[in-house]
C-alpha cells in the first residue's frame, strides 16, 4: 500500500469525511492494473462502433444515391439528411443520457445507449422502401435513433473512465479511450474497401436499374457496424458502479469504500447489506444546488470554455469527416469518369474507400496517440492551445490558398497534405481535450451533466457544419464555395483559442481538487437509521462469510 493511502486511512472510529478521503486516494494512487485496462477496453469498444457508425455515412451515402437514382446522385437534402440525423440523435442523447447517469447511476444506464446503437444500425441496414414509405425517410429515422445511442455513450464512457482512473494515468486512460474513435474511421475504410472489391463484378455487370451488388454492399457495411457493440455488451452491463458516484450522490460511503478494495484486486464488487444503512450528508443534486454551483463564474467559465471549444472544434471536424468524399473529389481524387458508369461507379467507391483509409493513417490515428503520449506529462489546455492555433494557420492556408494550390499537382498534393495534418492536430489537439476536460472538471453529482452539455454543444456545431456545408458548398457550381468553408473553420478554430483560456490544467489533480468545492467540509456527518437487531445480526453475519 502507498504512503499517501496509508497516510489517509481512517483510524478506529474514524468520521464519513475521512472515510471518504481514504477511499478516494486510493482510487487516485493505485497502480495501473488489469481492472484499469479492462475499464479502457469496454469503454473503448463503443467509440469504436460510434465512430465506424457515425464515419461510414460518408461513402454509403453515395451509395445510396447510385441505387436509388439510378447511378446518379442523392439530392442535396437527401444527402444532408442521411448526414444530419445522427448528430441531431447524438445532441439529444448527450443530454438525456448525461443526466440520467447522474440521477440513477453510470451503472444503470451504461449498456442501455449500447442496446439502442445496436437495434438502430440493424434497422439500417435491413431499411426498405414501399409506395408509402422512402427509404430516406426509414434511415434517417433508424440514423437518429442510433445518434441518441451514441450521444449516450460520450458521457457515460468518460465519467466512468475518468472516476476509476488513477490520477497520474487518468489522461492516458482516457486517450486510449478515445483513440478507438480513429479506430473505428480506419475500420469504416477498410470494410468499404473490401465490400466493394468483394461486390465488383456485380457492380460493374448490372444494370443501373437493378444496382443490387451495390445495394447490398452498402447494408453490409452498415450492418457490420453492430459486430463489436454486440460483443462489448455484456461487459457493459456488468461494470460496476463508480465509488465516486457511491459516496457522493447515493451517499452510501461504507459500500464505496469496499468497492474500492474489492474492484483494485478483483475487478468485481458486492452488495454488503449492513453498508446500506448508512448515508454521509453531502450536497445533492437539485435545480437550486445546480443554480447556485454554476452562477459562480469561476464554475460557469468552465462548463461555457469546455462547451464552446466542443462546439468550435466540431464545426470543422464533422465538416471534414462527414464529407471527405466531397473533399477528395474535389482535388480528383474520388471520381472516375473515363469508363462505362458502371467503371465510373466502382472506381470512384474504390477511390473514395482508399482514399478515407489513407486520412486516417496519415492523419487521425498518429494524433489519437501523440496525445497519450503528451497528455498527462505537458498537460490537456497546452495540446488544445496548440491545436486551435495551428489549425487556424491550416485552415487560413488551405482556404486563403485554395485555388492557388488546386491549380498544379504540387499544390494539390500540398492540398492533401494540409489536409492530413488538420487531421493530425484535431487529434493530437482539442478533439481528445474536448472529451477529457469535462469529465474532470465538474463535481461528481453534475459531472456527467457537465459533460453531456459540453458534448451536445459539440454536436450542435456538426449539425450547424452539415446543414451549412451542404447549403453553401455548391453556391457558384459545384463545391465552388469550399474555400470560403474552409475560411469558415479557420475562424471558429480562432474562437477556439480564446474559450480554451477559460480552462483549468486537469494533469495531475484529483476529481475533487478540480471540482472548486472545499473537501475538506464536504461530509457534514453520516445518518445512520435504526436498524432491528435482527437485521444487524444477518447483516454482520453476511458480510463476515464474505470476508471469509
């Protein structure tokens, strides 16, 4: 055991506060074990499935368009519906979900976003169309509904995270988290582009009236998409409750304090009967504790920093990620045009599936994993610091230049590169940052609160992004207002300089150290309701054979 746990147990008779205090350090000093792991696992397993889900719209809607329109293309607002309606879902759910698991417990509700991203990607891919019914109407429908699964995920999977955390790993706990999310992009990638190639005869032999390799190629790689949430759902289900959660809203310190012992050596917990009978006095959750805690400007700059530099970073991330198809064909890297439509269809999936696989090695999952590296020995408001300034100089470039580089093949590949590099330093940069800072900012009664706000106001920005991209890209022809997005972006990655001075540095610091509330008075006492001495008697007899 280390000094600091030996230092903070409690002595024979010992108050709740000090209990509290115990339990707590060693939960920030205990060494990485497979408990942690496991914990970065489960989680992970789920950014994993959002990412493939959310990403893989990107080719799929060109293939949607290929078959419903016969080789042709999706209208502009069946396109931007088939984009946006996973992010209107994931907004939605964000909020719900965050501040379920703080009403009744990341326990409960861990698993049940799992449940829905599952039912919503079947209903996908097995989406029909009738005389009464349009297919677009269907998938958007199943897209929105998994969007509130996956909006789920975001604050469940970060508070658990960072409250079974060690301090000095909880960043790198985190990043690993988090990094599955390039995973999942790459993965996308790599199912398109075997699907396809497994489906080219079809494609490139049927008739643009029955595109059928096609139509099925693209319910496949949807489908796929629920492989690894079904895996991972067990384990979800099973995770315990986090002892921070124990201790400060179900108030029950004694059990929390077994957990911590119990889930350090085992990764298991038990219901100790007798525990139940105690409950510390802490602040609770209510409208008028929440109103109190966040007027206070030194909390509220904090939850309007971690939102508003969500919202800024989502508006260019979701921009790009969501329409690299456009980017890439736009500098001919995406369309064909010199064969049969048929040729042209499958060659420019094919380009377009390639060329997703080469963005995110080249660019996303390299940045995923400077950040663990860095993040916990530099600090998380540095790496978004310099996240949001060097992407305001990529985009300044790749907008202000646009044309000037599109016009010889040196400039385009100087295009791609810029491109690659947005991509490398909205990961090693605020789009890890922005999922870390506000699952340690915030009190353990609002953190998930805290963190579904800040994360649903990321995903306003995606909607914003998409409804704006799609209105404003083809003003002049087609995708000949891209240059002017691009400028767009620069300037909210500008903004996002600005909101990231609001934060605190999270290295390093307990949850309750950042919490701006004073610890030290922060149990007033225990209330202990009577118990019948028979009760006490099985109680005690319980937890002696456990302990046996």
């Amino acid at each position: 055991m280390s000094p600091e746990v030996e230092k903070a147990l409690p002595t024979a008779g010992a108050n709740a506060g000090e209990r509290r205090r115990a339990a707590l350090v060693e939960v920030d000093e205990a060494k990485f074990s497979w408990f942690h792991a496991k914990a970065c696992i489960v989680a992970g397993v789920g950014f994993f499935t959002d990412a493939y889900d959310i990403f893989s719209i990107s080719i799929v809607a060109t293939m949607i368009g290929y078959v419903y329109h016969q080789g042709g293309s999706n209208t502009p607002n069946q396109d931007l519906g088939l984009k946006v309606a996973t992010p209107i879902g994931t907004f939605l759910g964000q909020i719900l979900f965050g501040w379920l698991a703080d009403q009744v417990g990341r326990k409960r509700m861990y698993g049940i976003e799992l449940i829905i991203i599952i039912i919503g990607t079947l209903g996908q891919a097995v989406a029909g169309q009738a005389p009464a019914i349009s297919i677009y109407g269907v998938i958007i429908m199943w897209r929105f509904i998994m969007g509130m699964g996956i909006g789920g995920d975001y604050p469940l999977s970060a508070v658990i995270t960072s409250e079974f955390a060690a301090r000095r790993i909880r960043g790198r706990m985190m990043a690993a988290v988090f990094s599955a999310q390039g995973w999942g992009n790459l993965t996308s990638g790599i199912v398109s582009l075997i699907t396809i190639v497994a489906y080219k005869n079809e494609i490139l032999s049927e008739p643009l009236t029955d595109l059928k390799g096609i139509d099925q190629a693209w319910r496949i790689i949807i489908g796929l998409g629920c492989v690894p949430g079904a895996i991972a759902l067990y384990f979800r289900l099973t995770i315990p409750e986090t002892p921070r959660y124990t201790m400060d809203i179900e108030r029950n310190i004694k059990q929390a304090s077994q957990d911590v012992d119990t889930y350090l050596t085992t990764g298991t917990y038990v219901v100790d009967p007798i525990h139940n009978t105690e409950r510390a006095a802490v602040p609770k959750a209510t409208w008028a504790d929440f109103s109190r805690y966040f007027s206070q400007w030194k909390n509220f700059k904090i939850l309007f920093g971690a939102a508003w530099s969500w919202f800024a970073l989502d508006i260019a991330f979701y921009g790009l990620g969501l329409n690299s198809s456009t980017i890439l064909a736009t500098i001919g890297f995406g369309t064909y045009t010199k064969g049969t439509k048929q040729q042209n269809m499958y060659q420019t999936l094919y380009n377009v599936a390639i060329g997703n696989i080469i963005l995110s090695v080249g660019g996303l999952l390299p940045g995923y994993y400077f950040t663990m590296a860095f993040v916990d020995f530099w600090g998380r408001k540095p790496i978004q610091l310099m996240g949001f300034i060097l992407l305001t100089i990529i985009f300044s470039c790749m907008g202000f230049g646009y044309h000037a580089m599109l016009a010889t093949d040196s400039g385009e590949k100087a295009f791609v590169f810029l491109y690659c590099l947005a991509n490398f330093f909205q990961n090693f940069g605020p789009n890890t940052t922005t999922f870390f800072i506000p699952g340690e900012v915030f009190p353990t009664r609002y953190r998930s609160t805290g963190h579904g706000i800040s994360a649903a106001s990321g995903k306003l920005g995606a909607i914003i992004s998409q409804v704006g991209f799609s209105r404003l890209v083809n003003i002049g022809g087609k995708n000949a207002w891209l240059n002017h997005i691009l400028e767009l972006f620069a300037f909210f990655m500008l903004t996002g300089i600005f909101s990231t001075l609001l934060l605190p540095e999270t290295k390093n610091l307990t949850l309750e150290d950042l919490s701006n509330e004073d610890q030290t008075n922060f149990v007033h006492g225990a209330c202990i309701p009577a118990v019948p001495e028979e009760v006490a008697r099985i109680s005690s007899e319980h937890r002696t054979l456990h302990q046996l």
